[in-house]
C-alpha cells in the first residue's frame, strides 16, 4: 500500500473518539427520566399513604369522639331517668299528674337497652331528646312548686279545719257533758222520797201497836207512807217495792204473796211486796198489809223503799 492510500484510509476511517461522548449523554437522560419518574411515583405514593393515614385518623378521631358523645349522651339518659323516678315520687306525693313522666321514662328505658352504637345524626337526635326531657324536668320543678304551694296552703286551711272541728268537738263534747251532768241532776232530782213512814203490828182483832211488839202482836204488818211532793219527777206510772230485812239481811220472800226480783245497780234483788201507782204529785199515801204466815223471830228488822232501780226511803221495827 502506497503512502497515499494509507492516508485516504485512514481519512476515510470512522472516529471512534469522537462518537462515544455522544452515545454516553443520551443514557444518561434515560436513567435520568427513570429515576425522576421512580421520584414522583415515591412522592405520589407517600402522599396517597400520608392521606390515607390522615383520613383513617381523622375517621378514627371522628369515632372515638362520636362514641365519647355517646357515652355522655346515654350516661346523662340515666341521670334523667334517676331524675324522673324522684319527680315521679314527688308529684305522686303531691297528687299531681305523672303520665308524661311516665312515658319520658318509658322512652329513656327502651332507648338504653338499644344497642350502644350510633351515627353522629342519631346521637344528635339522643341530643335533641336528651335537652327535651331536661326540659320536660325544668316544667315538672315548676309544676312541683306550685303544688308544694298549694298543699301547703291545704295543709294550713285543714289545720285551721282540724282546730275549728277540734274546737266545735269540745263545745260539743262540754255541751254533751252540760246536758249529761244536766240530765243525771234531772234524774236524781225526779227520784222519788217515800216520807212520814210509819210501821205497826195489827193483831187478829185489828188492833195496831207501835213498835216494839211481841211476837204474838203481829197478825199482819202495817206499812205506810207517803211520797213526797216532787216537781221535778213526771206524772207516770210506778212500782213501788219494799224490803223487810231480818238481823241475818235475809230478805223476807214470798212469792204466793207477791215477793218477786228487780234490777238496782246492775244487781238482783229480792224484795218482799210492791204496789203499781200512777205518780201524780199528789203526796199520795200507800199502805202495804203483809202477812207473813209465820212468827218472826225476835230482833231489829228493817225496812227499805225502792222504785225503778233507786232507793226511796228506810224505817225499822223491832219484834220482842
């Protein structure tokens, strides 16, 4: 090869040194365009992680405060209805109207035994409730007031009631007293005194001796005497008994000649014979022939007048 030709070839000869910088830089672009979009695809994946983890706190913050509202919303439920058991009492006491109270409790119950999760617009539903029954409490302590009031003012007019009737009973009860102390004075003062009682012996021939008398004196005994002028006791009828007493306080008691009992003071008594008059206030006078049909034996003997159930007048005799 000629000195010429060389040169040509090597003219003609491609230079390497010069086309490697050109291939190097449009690598390097590559790797450049992949490594920013590998960054914004990092960023873009950080923020959607960095949102989610925002909005999964936020709804996590958003429950745990939605359940905080909850609790405060149903734990003031119960003190609402521990209020409203106290106002049931109290209006009950009171005798005012419990329904509404009543059917507050019903719903504040039905609505603890609900199940204890809720979305925020049912918890502000429980809210709006929750400031109604507050509300319906605020009325029922003015309600309350106003029947306090009023039976306060009851309590005072039936205490007034209760001392006019405790004071009517003891003008009643004194007047009862007056008309019963005036009645008994009536009674007594309406009793009957047998007066000038006089008791003799008549003999078979008819003949009558003072006492004392012999036993063989007495065929019959004598008694009279008068009832005294009383105007005071009714014109009625009565029965007027008389009681021969022995020294041994044996009743002398014959019932063929018209000995028989009565009542005085609650208690049985014998007497020996009795007569059945009209009272008229006339100082009448009765005599008593009593044949005991049989000698008495000696001693004091006495006599008692009775009516009714009272004793009238005494007197005695003594047979030898």
């Amino acid at each position: 090869m000629t000195p010429a030709d060389k040169n040509l070839k090597e003219t003609l000869k491609p230079d390497m040194t010069d086309e490697q910088p050109a291939t190097q830089p449009r690598k390097s672009n590559k790797a450049a365009i992949i490594i920013a979009l590998m960054a914004i695809i990092i960023i873009i994946q950080g923020i959607k992680i960095y949102l989610d983890t925002k909005e999964k706190q936020q709804v996590r913050t958003e429950l745990t405060t939605t359940e905080a509202e909850l609790a405060t919303t149903m734990q003031r439920m119960n003190e609402i209805r521990t209020e409203l058991d106290l106002r049931i009492a109290e209006v009950t006491k009171l005798g005012g109207d419990v329904a509404d109270l009543e059917r507050a409790k019903a719903e504040i119950e039905n609505e603890l035994r609900r199940n204890k999760r809720a979305t925020g617009k049912e918890i502000k539903a429980l809210k709006d409730r929750v400031e109604g029954y507050e509300l319906l409490l605020k009325t029922k302590d003015e309600e309350i007031e106003k029947l306090k009031s009023v039976n306060t003012q009851l309590l005072t007019e039936n205490k007034s009631l209760k001392t006019q009737k405790n004071q009517l009973g003891d003008s009643i009860n004194r007047l009862s007293q007056t008309k019963e102390d005036l009645a008994s004075k009536v009674a007594i003062a309406s009793q009957l005194k047998a007066e000038n009682i006089r008791i003799v012996a008549v003999n078979d021939r008819g003949r009558e001796r003072e006492s004392p008398f012999k036993n063989r004196q007495v065929g019959k005994l004598k008694i009279e005497f008068n009832i005294a002028e009383n105007n005071v006791a009714p014109i009625e009828g009565k029965k007027i008994m008389i009681r021969i007493i022995d020294e041994n306080n044996q009743v002398l008691f014959d019932v063929a000649r018209g000995s028989g009992t009565f009542l005085v003071e609650g208690r049985e008594e014998f007497y020996t014979a009795s007569q059945d008059i009209l009272f008229d206030n006339t100082k009448q006078k009765l005599t008593y022939l009593y044949d005991k049909g049989s000698d008495y034996a000696s001693g004091t003997y006495k006599l008692e007048v009775y009516t009714d159930n009272y004793f009238m007048g005494s007197g005695e005799f003594v047979v030898k």
